[in-house]
C-alpha cells in the first residue's frame, strides 16, 4: 500500500492553508455526481464568478481534488464554482455538456446567495473540462436548453490545454464516448466558432503530449479569422499537468498561468466591460 500524498494531495494540503472558505457538497441535480462546491471570493461586494470544469478525459475526476484551484482564483476576487459532471460510461456526449449546462442555470439562479454576480459569469476549464468550457460558449444551443443565452450571460471563456479539434478519432474509449462517425462534427467546439462568440484565453504548454498544442493554435486561429477576440498564450517547459499545476503557489514559477488567467478575467468581468461582443475587435495576443 502506498501511503505517501499524490502531488495533487500536496497542493490541496498546501492551499488549505489561510484558504477562503469553501461551500462543498452543493447540489444542481439528482444525480450522485450532480454536486459542486463554491469557493467565495476574499473581497467584500458581489463579485465575478468563475465557473472551472476539470478535466479527466471525460471518464472520471473529483471536484475535490481541484482545491487549489477554488482557492487560488477566490484569492484573487473571484467566487469559483467547481462541478463534478457524469462522466463516461455512465454517459456519453452530450451528457457531461448537459450537465456543464445545468451548473450554469444554478450558478445563475443561485450564486449571488454566496456573494456572486451572476452578470460577471466566465467559464473556464482545463483538458476535458476546457473542451466543455468551449462548447458552452461557441455552441449556444447547450445554454439555450436551459434558458440562458451564450452571448449575454458569458463574459468570456478561459481554456487551458483543451481538445477543442481533435479528428478523427483513434481511441477506441473515444469512439464510444463521441460516436457515432456521422455526428462527430457536432462534438467539436471549433466548428461553431463565431464572431459572436465571448471573448476567450486560450493557454497551453509547448511540451504537452496529452493534447497537443495545435488543438488550441488552431482555434484561436479560426477565432481570429471570424473576427473574434482571443488571447493566446504558450508556455514553454510545461506540460498538460503542470500547466494545471501552476495555479498552485507552489508551482507558480513554472509560469505566470494565474496572473495571465486572472488578469484577462479581470479585464472581461469589470462591470463596465462591454458585452457586445460582435463588436470586438478579432485579435491574438
């Protein structure tokens, strides 16, 4: 039996200390997965909310293990939302976007009960969850399904490492998560990039095997082409993990990911940022 802390065990230990106090075990379903925790932000006012999807390749993760995540974005003003979603084979797509969509109209109904303003709302997502964020921002029927509309109630989306173009298909695991062959083109959030989109920061590590770099240099590729507003930024000497990981104080000296992500929310969630975003000038940071 191996009873030394994971590396992850070792950044929640460490981002407990003089943490913000968490909301956990909050329900926006029926479902045993249908559960977040929220993390209000240390500041005093209603504040801009980041709902954050994990990643796990769509097949598993746990909300807990993304404390210093909660932790660190609360830190720097902002009430975080961490969902866990049902996962493959209890699903297939859509239903984990299903439920990244649900998460949402709670968020709106509910967050200004922890100090949240549900006007100032940006998704975010690293790997899987990065592929969610992208989907519930550029593909507007998933919000739509649940009354709310991509282009007023998102600010902006953050994805850090996401699959967001990733055919064909060579996993087995992956065809029976996405199939069938004829409807693969509606899992790919590239393809419903518009210029009517949010404003979106895009981040991955120039070493990162697990999903490659093109996926997000395409996409702020096609945004920039539509007309969109997208900041790009490639982070050399860090991989899929670490990329993750360097929200965490510990590993801040990888590279700036917090300052870059907190910033770009910032800028997007002031309560006199524009929200037309058909407006926005098409750019790559």
């Amino acid at each position: 039996m191996n009873l030394l802390p994971s590396p992850v065990d070792c950044l929640n230990a460490i981002a407990r200390i003089d943490a913000p106090y968490a909301r956990q075990g909050m329900r926006y379903g029926s479902g045993p997965r249908h559960i977040l925790d929220v993390y209000p932000a240390a500041a005093s006012g209603p504040a801009p909310v980041i709902v954050f999807f994990y990643g796990g390749g769509w097949e598993g993760g746990e909300r807990g293990n993304y404390f210093f995540v909660g932790s660190a974005l609360a830190s720097r003003g902002f009430t975080t939302v961490i969902p866990d979603y049902r996962v493959y084979p209890e699903v297939r797509f859509p239903g984990f976007v299903e439920d990244a969509a649900a998460v949402m109209r709670w968020t709106v109904d509910r967050i200004a009960e922890v100090g949240g303003d549900r006007r100032r709302l940006i998704v975010m997502g690293h790997s899987a969850g990065a592929h969610i964020a992208a989907m519930l921002a550029f593909d507007r029927k998933w919000l739509a399904s649940v009354d709310l509309d991509a282009r007023i109630e998102l600010r902006a989306m953050v994805g850090l490492a996401g699959p967001y173009d990733f055919l064909p298909l060579r996993s087995r695991t992956l065809k029976k998560i996405f199939g069938p062959e004829e409807d693969l083109a509606e899992t790919q959030p590239i393809n419903f990039v518009d210029a009517l989109a949010p404003p979106a920061f895009l981040a991955t590590g120039t070493i990162d095997l697990t999903v490659r770099p093109a996926n997000t240099l395409r996409l702020a590729e096609r945004i920039r082409r539509v007309g969109g507003e997208v900041e790009l930024k490639l982070y050399k000497r860090v991989n899929h993990r670490t990329l993750v990981g360097a929200l965490a104080r510990p590993l801040r000296f990888l590279a700036p990911v917090l300052d870059d992500v907190t910033s770009f929310a910032l800028k997007h969630s002031h309560p006199q940022a524009p929200v037309d975003w058909a407006a926005a000038p098409g750019r790559i940071a």
